[in-house]
C-alpha cells in the first residue's frame, strides 16, 4: 500500500505545495486571486500529476506522460517563484530556499522517468 505517497518526490512537492499555498495567503489582495492563483495551481499540479501518473503505472507511455507534465509545473513554479521575487512578495532568503527545493523536485521527476524506464528496459 501506499502507492504515489511512497515517493520521496511527491512528499516534498506536496509539502512545498502546502508552503506555497501558505506564502501567497500574504500577497497584496489582487495578487492572490492572479499571480497567487497562479502559482497555487502550478505547484499543486505537480503533486496531481505524480499521483494521477502513478494510477497508471499499466501504462508505461502514460506515466511518462504524467511526469513529463510534473516537470513542466515544476519549471512554471520555478519562473513564478522568480516572479514573485522579482515584485517584492518574497525576500531573497524564501527565495533561495523555493529556488532550491524546486530544482530538487525537477531533479527527482527526471531521475524518477529514467530509472522508471530503465527499470522496464531491463527486464
């Protein structure tokens, strides 16, 4: 049991999710409904597609699919995080700590589609 939750790339998008959403609770009213949104829904979407991705492990095409799609809201994060860096929203201490937790959760989603199609080459 445990499924998607068992890996380490989605805790810690999870997690960072959870932080994100937490951050922009702070912004100047009408940037939490745009680029507050925004960055909500990129950060989420990562987490999402892990476990939407991992519910179709039958699939190998699928997964790939999934996780290229995990990669691709964690690069939106990450242009997002400079952003918000940019206008003011965050120091550059948050910034460097979201900075580098993002590009760890890039890291894991592509080392997690190599090995997932290294795994089924080799057998």
């Amino acid at each position: 049991m445990g499924g998607y939750k068992r890996l380490e790339v989605y805790n810690r998008s999870y997690q960072l999710a959870l932080k994100i959403h937490k951050l922009t609770q702070d912004f100047p009213p009408q940037e939490r409904h745009e680029l507050g949104s925004q960055i909500r829904r990129s950060a989420v979407s990562i987490t999402l597609n892990i476990a939407e991705g991992y519910g179709r492990v039958k699939s190998d095409k699928e997964f790939m699919h999934f996780l290229r799609n995990a990669l691709g809201s964690c690069n939106e994060t990450r242009v997002l995080i400079d952003l918000i860096k940019d206008l003011g929203y965050i120091d550059n201490q948050m910034y460097s700590e979201l900075s580098q937790e993002y590009e760890i959760v890039g890291k894991q989603i592509y080392r997690l589609r190599e090995a997932w199609t290294k795994d089924k080459t080799d057998n």
